[in-house]
C-alpha cells in the first residue's frame, strides 16, 4: 500500500478547535473525488497538547492508495476544479509551504490484526510517530535496508515489550522521479493511553541518548496525535 502523508503546521492565529475542523474539511473534500482517484482510506491527525516536547507539526493527514497508477490518478484530480476547491481548504487549515508531503511504501511490522480491527472500528486513537533523517553516508536505499533490520530495536537491543505499543508501522519514503522528500522514515506506533504514548517517548529520548543509533539517523523527532478515520464519499 502507498500512504500519502501530510505534515501539517497550523495555518496563522488558528486555534487547535479551528485547525482541526478545517483540517477535517479538506480531507472530506479530498474524500469526495471520484472512484478512480478517491484514496482507499483517509485520515486527519491532530497534536496531542503537552505530550511531546518541542512538536514539529500541529497535525497529519493520511492518504492510501493501491498503487502508483492510482496515487497518480489523485494527483491529476488535485488539478481539476473540485480538486482544487479541496487544495483551497487545505489552503485555510495549514501553512503549505511548511506542511511537506512525504510518499511513502507502508510496512506493518507489527500488530496488522489489531489495524484491521482499528479501521473497523473508525474511531479516534491515539498514536506516536517518529520523524527522522539518514545518518551521513548512507543512500535512502541503504537506509532503509538498515532500519528494516532493526525494527523493534535500539542498535541492538531489543525494545522492552512496555515500550512497543499496540501496532508499529515503518512508512519508506518511496522513490518517485522528479521528488525530494523532506524527511527519510516516518513510522507510527499505536497505543491505547496517555500514559503508555508518554513511557514509549521517554525511552526512547533516553535510549537514543546514550546508544549508538548515529549510523543509522542524523536527527529525530516526536509527535503525538489523536487520529481519526474521514469517511469515504461513495463507499
């Protein structure tokens, strides 16, 4: 599955209400093209207030699609007037030019039971992403060949079964001609409570501290969110 993945920052002097709502809205927008285009599943994500430090983004929204031929359907409607009207709301909800889009290839490394029940279920959960860059040296390629290998790892060592939440997903940045991604792994790891989201990114801050991980990413960050699945129009 391809995962289209937006990053968002809040457009200017909105507040979280507000932000959300518009956010919502474009993905409703985004949700109404037509069959061949319309993504398979949609959601908008926003950030959990006093969870992680120092957040980069104030949201996320999510597309899937089966394929590159249809990722690229989607892309060609974003151009047509009803696409357009759906950028115009995106437009209102984020600050565009710091909202980058990253395309990636979804792996559920762990835990695809419990996103099956998940999507059945459509309700809001709470999720912890980890945004990084590739250490120095490594191609993207190379890159992702290593945190494949160290999933459900620090360097070595394994995570403590605490710290590993409810499903983990890697999203690898897919190699499309003509694009640059901002960002080389994006992952997503689910949890039921506050609390267990707060203990994974404790560890982790304090791990990534006095472990080795420089071969592997040059830097990292947090972001807690509260996700929930936009319905499809026409489903």
């Amino acid at each position: 599955m391809i995962k289209r993945i937006r990053l968002a920052t809040s457009g200017s002097g909105l507040g979280r209400e507000e932000f959300s709502r518009l956010l919502r809205a474009a993905a409703e927008a985004a949700a109404s093209a037509p069959e061949p285009a319309r993504p398979v599943r949609l959601t908008v994500s926003t950030a959990v207030p006093g969870v992680a430090a120092d957040q980069e983004y104030d949201g996320v929204a999510l597309e899937w699609f089966t394929g590159e031929e249809h990722l690229l359907r989607f892309e060609a409607w974003l151009g047509t007037a009803d696409g357009q009207a759906a950028q115009r709301l995106l437009g209102e909800a984020v600050e565009l030019a710091a909202s980058p889009v990253v395309v990636t290839d979804e792996r559920v490394v762990r835990g695809a039971d419990w996103l099956e029940h998940r999507w059945r279920d459509a309700g809001p959960k709470l999720k912890q992403l980890a945004i990084a860059t590739r250490a120095d040296g490594l191609t993207l390629p190379q890159f992702l060949n290593r945190w494949r290998s160290r999933a459900g790892k620090i360097g070595a060592a394994p995570i403590p079964e605490a710290f590993r939440g409810l499903a983990y997903v890697q999203n690898h940045p897919r190699a499309m001609a003509g694009r640059d991604w901002a960002y080389d792994a994006i992952n997503e790891v689910y949890f039921d409570d506050v609390e267990s989201l707060l203990a994974r990114i404790a560890y982790f801050n304090q791990e990534l501290t006095e472990s080795a991980e420089s071969d592997l990413i040059s830097a990292n960050w947090f972001l807690a969110v509260r996700e929930q699945p936009t319905e499809l129009h026409g489903k």
